[in-house]
C-alpha cells in the first residue's frame, strides 16, 4: 500500500477534470517525475498531506509564506475580517493600513495600487510605462519570470524552462514583437541595445533578484548601470519584487542593491498567503491611472479587505522593531545554507548552495555560481529528481523544479534546520 494513496486517488479525479490535474503548471511535479501530494493543512514550518504524512516545507507558497503557516495574528485577522464580509467592491479600511505600510516602509513609493496577482501587478506597471512614455518596447532579461501577460512571457524561466517551451503558444508574435530579450549580467549588451533604441524603450523590467531561473544573484554595477541609462534615455526602471519585496528586507531588492527604481511591482509576500499584488512609485506616475488619468486598470476584487488584512497583518510583524524579522530570516537561511554546503562537501559533489537572506537554491552543477539562465546547466534536473525523491521519502518537501528555490521562513527553527540537514545528508548519500 502506497503512502500517498489518497493524494493518488485525488489527482486521478483532478486529471479529470483539471489540465494535468493542477491549476498551475510547475506543480504537477513534471519535471521531477511522481505524482504531485494534496496538502491538506499546514501550521509553522510544516504541512500536512491527505494522508497524514508530513514535510517541512520549503516552498511556502512559492514565496509568500514567509511567517510560516496558520501564524495566528494573520489567521485572526483574516477571520475577524472575513465575518464582517468577505468582499465589498467599494473602499475599505485595509486597503488604507496596507498602503500606509508599503509606503511608509518603501522610500520610492509615494503611491500604490492593489491588484489580486503578481501577473496583474507586473501587467499593469508596464502598461503604465507604456502610457507615461508614449512608447511601446519594453526591456526584459532572459530567464526572468514576470507573470503570464503575453508580452513578458518571453524567456521567462522556471516554469517555462523546466517544460522546454521557449515562449507560449497563444501569444501573437506581434505582442512578443514589443519586447526585447537580453542576458543578465550583460553590461555590453545593454548598452549597445540603449544606444541603439533607448529613445523607443519604454521600460526596462528586471527581478529584484532573479529567483524564478535559479538564483541568479547580479552585481550590484549591472543593476545601478541599468538604474542610470532608463534615465538618461527616459525609459522607466520597473523592479519586480514580487518576490523579493519584504522577503529580502523591508526595501527588497532595491534596498539591497541601492538603487530607486520608477515603478516597483508587489505580490507573494505583500498578501500573507492571499491573492494581493500591488503596484507603486511616484505620485506623478501613479496619477496616471484612471480615473485621474488615461492608463486604465481595474479589478472586481482588488483591495478586498480579507486579502488585505493578511497583507497588513504579515507585514506588521515584519516592519516591527525596525525590521528584526530579516536578521533572524537571515540567519535561518545561513544556517541551512551551511549545512547543505558541508553535507556538499562531505560527499565530494561539486554542488554548492546560492544564497540571499532567506532565499536558497541548490546550484548542481560545477563552478560559480551561475549570473545569467544561459548558464544553468539543464542536465541537473536529473539530479535534482533523485534528490527530491530522496528527501520527499525523508519528510522534506521542496519544490519539483530544479529551476526553483528554497523559502526559508520565520517558522523553520535551528532543531527544523538541522534535522533537515541531517535528511540532505542521507539523500546525497543516496543518490551521489
Ligand atoms: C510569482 C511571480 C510573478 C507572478 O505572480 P503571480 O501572483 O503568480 O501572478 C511575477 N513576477 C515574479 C518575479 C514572480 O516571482
């Protein structure tokens, strides 16, 4: 008798009924071979599937859980919130507490405006750009995801990657047409491409940390050259900290970096685990948007006061104390970083463990760490599968891409850190 067997009778039905039984692709556990578990709950750093079995988990949401599961001020306050009406399509009080927290805790935002996604937030800034500038092309860098819109999903990394699809069908190579593709860490590149079309450059987008592709850590040159040429041509530097924004610090990755960019994007951690994005930079760019200005953009749910209470809720406990939070993330994710190095070590695998604050990926392959996607070699996924497996059977659960990195929380304690350590050692020992 399998130890998944009611997850296995469950994605029998999805596949019914659902595309590979998922409603999301990288889930479907494709690229690591199996069959995807059904979660049913989760409290701190671990989850619990349909059968009982339970993981320490590194997913975490793909990134929004960075209080770890259930964290009772954010359940509180969703439920409280959730009793007095789930939804109103009319201004709520949460929607003033979470701007009020973005922007008094991000020094370029003067304005902000919610969405429900990450791919919305990321859609509407560039089609912001578009209108401020008057201009069509937008800049994006290869292996870096920014949603599904249409025109971003060009070289877009993990979930694309891991499926061998360059771009999408369904996307009219006339949309695809306005944006142009470069590789990270490329200063030659970027220039010649300014000096040829940076007065048709609308915006160039870029992750905060590229994490969807691997982690592809840039210098800090590479992001402040990008900073000082959208100026010089008057095209707009949007960053995309879906991600990394209140995961890296209380500024992201333009905190980290040094640098302001014009229109930064927000998802994953900004919503505690619910469907929020959000979208800002300065007053005069965001009163472009109607009903005060010409860039259209709406949403039935946006701002809806559950998805904003877990929103403010979260980041109450992370600004706190001036932001005490991202020390100790960052030495959660130090710690783990270590141990999996030493366990690398140990077993001579010329592997190493990428890392920035709470952010882990697994580089299995030889060398430096990579800086740009072309770099990855795509022959460890097959490594990567073994070693899923390995520790899937051993209670940890990492996401089923090579392409995907590890999200430590608040939640994973030293005792958590070690014992997985201690799992990491078995698997390697396994399939090495
Ligand atoms: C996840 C992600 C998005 C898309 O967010 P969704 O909420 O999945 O639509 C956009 N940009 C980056 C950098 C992301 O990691």
């Amino acid at each position: 008798m399998s130890r998944y067997e009611r997850s296995q009778e469950l994605y029998r039905r999805a596949c019914e009924l659902m595309p590979a039984g998922v409603n999301s692709p990288v889930r479907a556990f494709r690229s690591v071979g199996g069959e995807p578990i059904f979660i049913e709950r989760g409290l701190g750093c671990e989850i619990t599937d349909a059968d009982g079995n339970r993981f320490v988990d590194y997913v975490g949401s793909w990134g929004p859980l960075i209080l770890g599961h259930a964290r009772i001020e954010v359940v509180e306050e969703v439920a409280w919130t959730a009793a007095a009406g789930l939804s109103f399509g009319a201004p709520c009080s949460q929607e003033v507490e979470l701007a009020e927290l973005v922007t008094g805790a991000v020094p370029h935002l003067e304005m902000v405006r919610f969405v429900s996604s990450g791919t919305e937030a990321v859609m509407s800034a560039v089609r912001l750009a578009r209108g401020a500038t008057g201009r069509d092309a937008v800049i994006k860098f290869s292996g870096c995801y920014h949603g599904h819109a249409d025109h971003l999903l060009v070289s877009a990394g993990s979930g694309l990657a891991t499926f061998g699809t360059p771009s999408s069908a369904g996307v009219p190579s006339s949309f695809a047409g306005h944006t142009i593709v470069l590789p990270l860490d490329d200063e030659e590149a970027f220039l010649g491409l300014m000096e040829d079309r940076g007065q048709e450059i609308a915006a160039v987008i870029i992750e905060g940390v590229p994490a969807n592709s691997g982690l592809l850590v840039q210098r800090p040159d590479f992001m402040r050259l990008l900073r000082s040429e959208c100026t010089r041509y008057g095209a707009l530097l949007i960053l995309d900290e879906v991600i990394t924004g209140f995961r890296l610090g209380t500024n992201g990755a333009a905190g980290y970096y040094g640098i302001e960019p014009d229109l930064a994007t927000y998802g994953k951690v900004i919503g505690g685990g619910m469907p929020v994005g959000a979208y800002g930079g300065s007053r005069e760019l965001m009163e472009q948007l109607a009903p005060l200005g010409p860039v259209y953009q709406a949403g039935t749910l946006s701002g809806n006061p559950v998805a904003m209470a877990a929103g403010a809720a979260t980041l109450r406990i992370l600004l706190a104390d001036g932001g005490a939070a991202y020390s100790e993330l960052d030495r959660l994710g130090a710690t783990l970083e270590k141990g999996i190095a030493g366990v690398f070590a140990k077993h001579d695998v010329p592997w190493s463990v990428v890392r920035i604050g709470s952010i882990l990926w697994l580089a299995l392959q030889e060398g430096e760490a990579p800086r740009r996607f072309e770099s990855i070699r795509p022959e460890a996924a097959e490594v990567y599968a073994g070693l899923h497996r390995a520790l899937l059977e051993r209670g940890i659960y990492l996401a089923p891409s090579v392409y995907e990195v590890i999200f430590v929380s608040l939640a994973h304690d030293a005792e958590t850190i070690e014992e997985t350590v201690k799992a990491f050692d078995e698997a390697v020992e396994e399939i090495a």
